[in-house]
C-alpha cells in the first residue's frame, strides 16, 4: 500500500546498507583519517 517512491527509496537505502563493508565507504568509521584515504591512489594489482 506504500508509494513506488517509498518503496524504490527504502530498497536503494537497504542495499547501500548491505554493500557498505565492500566499499570504500567503510573508512568513513576511521574518522580523519578517511579524508587520505579517499584522496590517496588507488592499489595497483598485477597478475603474475
């Protein structure tokens, strides 16, 4: 009976929420130290 928006809203804030140890995001937790952690280089990985 809820709105489509709702619905579409909820299911997209759900699934950030389910992600969110996968990502980047996760070091937002480590306070200040997230702001050199999202402006470093990204890891290089090379395949043998």
């Amino acid at each position: 009976t809820a709105p489509f928006l709702f619905k579409a809203h909820l299911f997209m804030g759900l699934s950030l929420f389910v992600i969110f140890p996968f990502t980047r995001l996760v070091h937002v937790w480590s306070g200040m130290a997230s702001v050199g952690y999202l402006t470093r280089a990204w890891q290089l990985v090379r395949s043998r």
